[in-house]
C-alpha cells in the first residue's frame, strides 16, 4: 500500500470518528478527499493513436481454413430484460437491441446461462481461469481505496432499515494486488500456444501487479480501461445522470476519470465516447488481423454507471420520460450498434463464417440505478445470487460449426465459455488443476450426452447458493435466512419451499457444503457486508417486511 492511500485511509477513519451533528460535512470532506486522491491516482495525457500488430497467417490459409478467430463480448452489469432477444427490451422494449439478438438468433441462446457471481470481478476470474474463482481465493470484488467505508456512510444518511457491517479490524490488501494470481492458466495463455494473436480492450478488474496484468496473462496487446468515466463530466457531447439515492454512484463521479492504457504505459484520453471508442479499436484488432487466427476478448463497460450517454443516442430516445431510463437506454443503445461493427467487420472481412462470438454479461442489472424492471422477470439485482443478479444473457454464433436458431435450456456457467473457447481453437485443457467449465458447442450439434452441469455453486461471504437439478437454495448469513426454490416450476423464484421440502433443503444445504469444503479461502478479507433489498430498487424506500440478503466484499 503506498504513502497516498495509508494517508487517505487515516484521513477517512478520522472523518468517520468525528461527532454526528456534522454527519452531511464528513460526506461531503470524505468525497472531496476521493475527488483529489483519484486526481492523483489517475494522470492522463492526451489522446494518441494506437496501432494494433498485423501479420499474415504463416500457412497462407483461407479464412475457412484455419482455426476460428474467437471475440468474446462481455457486457458489464447488463440486465436480462435490457435485449428484446426473448419479448423484452428497456423502456417496454421502444429500444430495439437488433444486433447483440442476432448472436442469439444465428447461433445459440443459453436460456439459463449463469454468471460466475453477482458482482463483476469474481465473474471474470471465472470466465478468464476455466475454474471457480473460489478454487484460487477469488471470492470477493476488489474496490478501490476507502469506497466501500465511504459508501457506508453515504447509504447510512437515508435511514436505512438495515446497517452494513464494517469490518474494521481486517488485514487490508493493496487494490491493485487483489487478482487473478498470475499461476492460472488463461484462455488467451492456451490460445496463444497454438498461434493465436491476443488481445484484450476495456474492463480488466483482476489484478495489475505480480503477473496479473493483461500483458502477463497471455494477452499479446492490451487497451485497459484506465478509469470509468465515458467522457469528461462537463463534455458538451455527453448527457449525465446522477443518482443522489445510490452512494456507489456518489462515489463514481468523485472517483473516476475519463482514461485508457495500452500495453501498461502511461494512461490517455480516449478521442471518443467510451463504448464508441471501444468499438472502433475492436474492428481495428480485426482489420489487422485478418490474415491470422486471433482472439479478442472485449470486456465493455457499458452499461455500467457512472450513467452518461452521448448526446446522439440520448436525443434520438425522446420517448422516453425518467431521465436516468433515457441515458440508461441510450447506452445499450451504443452497445448494440458496436456489437453490430464489430459483426460487420468480421463480415466485411470474409470472417464471419468461421469467428466464434460468445457475447455475455458479468452478472445482472444493478438494483442502485433505479430502474424496477431491469432484470425482469427475475427477482433480485447485481450484488445478490437471486436470478436477476446470476441469470444473463449467453448467447454463442459459429455459422461452420452451431446450427442457427437454436435454444438450450441446460443450466451453463460463465466458465463454459473457456473450455469453449479452447476446443474450438484447438487447445487441450490444463490437466494440473481442476477445470470446471465444458465445451458447450456438442451441446449444440447433438455430439454430446446428458446435460452439462448437475449443479453449479456460487459464494461470495454471507451470500451463498446452489443449484442442483433444477433445486436452487440461496442463504444469506446474516441474517440467517434460506430459501428454498424449484425453479422448474418457478424460475422467478417466487414460492419459498424451505418450510415445506426439509429433505431437499438438507440436500442442498449438504451439496453446498461439501463444494465449499473442495474450495480455497479467499485470498483478500472483505470489508464491509452489506443488505440488499431483494425486491426493490435503490430508488424506493425499505419497509420492514421486506426480504433481504447481506452482501459480502
């Protein structure tokens, strides 16, 4: 931990400690010291251009006749019901997501994919590893320097019903140190291997020192999301929306700045929108690399708040009456017609028939952005393991090999897609460790027997679950509470059956045991744990009837 972080600790835990008839004055001093130590943290230069590295396949091979090129699309914090791919869609589906739907529509959507956690970093462990990140102690989200004792006291002057708990006696782990060790074995480190191009843009959050940065974890090139913001605050062609409800979000905009990285050296101002600029640097890795096999792993950060909007999308969605719902859908909005860039430009290069696309989300839609029917029709946000915050769209096209129009109701996990990723570019399996994760593309052709997975296990702290045969048990300690679903008969997880089916409780309870026992622990302790309301968003007051779980990070 460096000297401005211990000193900016020392200075939170002074404010938390001051009287409480100056609560609103500590906030506002907490959030300005975030304010000047992220002006710090985050020096940026101005833009520069980037050149990705082009070569020739070795072989001379047509495009059809080498191994796939791989994109792998990851949405971040993108809820179930923000797609109109099954009826639904943001703003009573007015906002139309035609191309990330045509992943689904020309290829396969995995009706109950699963995401590895309900918060992003833990999912992305999964995805990258192969494994449960809970096998090499990534339990936990990592956040950045005093934002979960900030947000604490933020949340804290609404009255909550429920308290958080700080965890204030902790061994605290430097936030750039809270990774992905850098002994796993990547899906870019097992494609790199059998020739594979690499490269990684946006989203990383798995660690940036001792081997796990991008460039360290098989990564050839690498334009990192240096901080969160889509364009400066006051760009005239950006629109804002502040949510004063969510402190997560007071922290954001004091936090962030507008910054990217490549290849680990000095952090930049992109020249465009966030998403826009991502997008157009993705069709830049597939222009220069049309003439070998590659894979690109497009971690967005839209729609993930801070929520602003280029003023283009944001005027085009008149419609729409809730400020934050027009710049929330104005956002999907830039995702979608990047995805569409990115498809025509594997078209436009005679890719597109032999380019497996995996497009999928980090975990649900956040209940702290204030819009009730983001996850619809599931219950439950980001940061919980009910549907709304595991349940994502998971969608894979391969016009060679997975026959379109397809729909598979098998339960698949974020892991999947590695062991995916790998058959398809050839690559065999780590045999040293335990990788949970399958290819899916037999599932697709009829190849494979059975289902692929029994049952499949999430864990993050005082929120835990299982699922086993259609069985989902979800436990929240504190406050001690279970929950027993069949979602066979109920995916909206709507009828509690904990009382009534002891026997099937007490089996997934064991189930759930026994995956823990098979686990590390976590290699970071988590801060705070935190309630969230199961079925209300942040916008609409607590009652004390409500059900809630406790959040662990």
């Amino acid at each position: 931990m460096n000297r401005l972080t211990k000193g900016f600790l020392a200075f939170l835990a002074l404010v938390v400690v001051l009287g409480s008839t100056v609560y609103v004055m500590r906030i506002q001093i907490a959030l300005e010291a975030v304010r000047i130590m992220a002006g710090q943290r985050n020096q940026t230069g101005p833009y520069r251009e980037i050149t990705w590295s082009s070569g020739p396949d070795a072989a001379g091979r047509a495009p059809n006749e080498r191994p796939p090129n791989i994109v792998l699309i990851l949405a971040d914090d993108l809820g179930w019901n923000d797609l109109t791919f099954a009826g639904g869609g943001v703003a009573n589906g007015t906002v139309p997501t035609p191309n990330i739907d045509s992943i689904a529509s020309d290829g396969v959507v995995f009706t109950n994919g699963y995401a590895a956690n309900g918060t992003c970093a833990p999912s992305r462990a999964a995805l990258l590893s192969g494994r449960y990140g809970t096998r090499f102690g990534f339990e936990f989200t990592p956040t950045p320097p005093g934002m979960t004792q900030l947000t604490s006291m933020v949340a804290s002057t609404g009255n909550p019903l429920r308290e958080a708990i700080l965890y204030e006696d902790v061994e605290t782990v430097p936030y750039d140190d809270m990774g992905m060790p850098g002994s796993e074995i990547t899906i870019a480190e097992l494609l790199k291997e059998q020739g594979y191009q690499t490269a990684h843009i946006g989203k990383w959050h798995v660690g940036r020192t001792n081997g796990m940065a991008p460039n360290d974890q098989g990564f050839d090139e690498s334009l990192l999301m240096a901080s969160g913001m889509y364009l400066p605050e006051d760009d005239p062609g950006v629109v804002n929306a502040k949510q004063d409800f969510d402190p997560i979000d007071r922290f954001l905009w004091k936090a962030m700045r507008f910054a990217a990285s490549f290849n680990g050296e000095d952090a930049f101002e992109p020249n465009q929108y966030l998403t826009d600029y991502y997008t157009e640097q993705a069709v830049n890795v597939i222009d220069a690399n049309k003439d070998r096999p590659f894979f690109l792993y497009l971690a967005h950060w839209a729609p993930h708040t801070p929520l602003q909007a280029s003023r283009e999308d944001y005027e085009a969605l008149s419609h729409i009456e809730l400020h934050r719902e027009r710049v929330y859908a104005a956002m999907i909005r830039s995702l979608d017609r990047g995805v569409g860039e990115v498809l025509d430009a594997l078209k436009r290069n005679g890719l597109d028939e032999n380019t497996l696309v995996l497009f999928t989300s980090d975990n649900g839609g956040a209940g702290y952005i204030g819009l009730p029917d983001v996850n619809a029709p599931f219950r439950g946000w980001k940061i919980s393991l009910f549907e709304g915050g595991i349940h994502v769209p998971y969608f894979a096209k391969w016009p060679a090999r997975i026959p379109a129009g397809q729909s598979i109701a098998s339960p698949v996990h974020h892991f999947d897609l590695y062991a995916t990723a790998a058959a398809a570019g050839g690559a065999s399996l780590p045999t040293d460790r335990k990788i949970d994760g399958v290819d899916l593309v037999p599932f697709t052709t009829s190849e494979a027997a059975g289902v692929p997975h029994e049952a499949l296990f999430w864990r993050s702290g005082a929120s835990q679950s299982a699922l086993v045969s259609g069985w989902k048990l979800n436990v929240s300690d504190p406050p001690g509470r279970e929950w027993l679903f069949d979602l066979t008969s109920d995916p909206t997880e709507q009828n509690d059956l904990s009382k009534t089916r002891p026997n099937k409780l007490a089996e997934l309870r064991a189930a759930l045991d026994a995956h823990n026992a098979d686990q590390a622990p976590s290699a970071w302790a988590p801060s705070v744990s935190m309630a969230v309301n199961i079925d209300k968003d942040l916008s609409i007051p607590d009652e004390p009837d409500d059900e809630y779980i406790y959040w662990s990070n």
